[in-house]
C-alpha cells in the first residue's frame, strides 16, 4: 500500500497515463481511502489544465530578457534578511 509522501511522485504519471497497471491500481486504492491526497492529484490536473490551456493561447507573449530580469529584481528586493529559527 502507498503513503502519502509516494503520491506527489506518482499523480503526475498517473495523469499523463504513464503508470504500469499495477502501480496504477494501487495509486487508486491509496487515492480512494485519502482524502487529502484525493484532493491533491485533483488540484494537479487543474494546475496542468490551465497551464497546457494557456501554452495554447495566442493571447500571451514572450517576455524580454529585460523584462525577465526586473521582476526578478523586483521578487529579490522584496525578501528580507532570513528569519531566525523560533527556539
């Protein structure tokens, strides 16, 4: 039988069809009996979803090197110092 920590490696093969019978019936058993990781592989086929929905899209554009670089600026600027660990 899977633990949860196995899913996250299986769902995305199990939502590209990628899994032998055997594993596949087994994420299924885990994922009948789990809510949580129920909800997980479900979230993961949305993600994928939008993701391959919007690679198709005409409506977004390539962005500059310049571009790229500014919000990776702006995300850098914007973290402070590392926390210290709580005792």
């Amino acid at each position: 039988m899977l633990k949860c920590r196995d899913i996250p490696s299986e769902a995305e093969k199990l939502l590209a069809g990628e899994l032998p019978f055997g594993e596949r019936v087994s994420v299924r058993m885990h994922l009948f009996i789990c809510h949580n990781c129920r909800r997980y592989v479900r979230q993961l086929k949305v993600l994928l979803g939008a993701l391959n929905q919007f690679d198709n899209s005409e409506n977004h554009r390539k962005v500059s090197q310049s571009e790229a670089e500014a919000i990776v600026q702006r995300a850098t600027d914007n973290v402070g110092p590392p926390q210290q660990p709580l005792n």
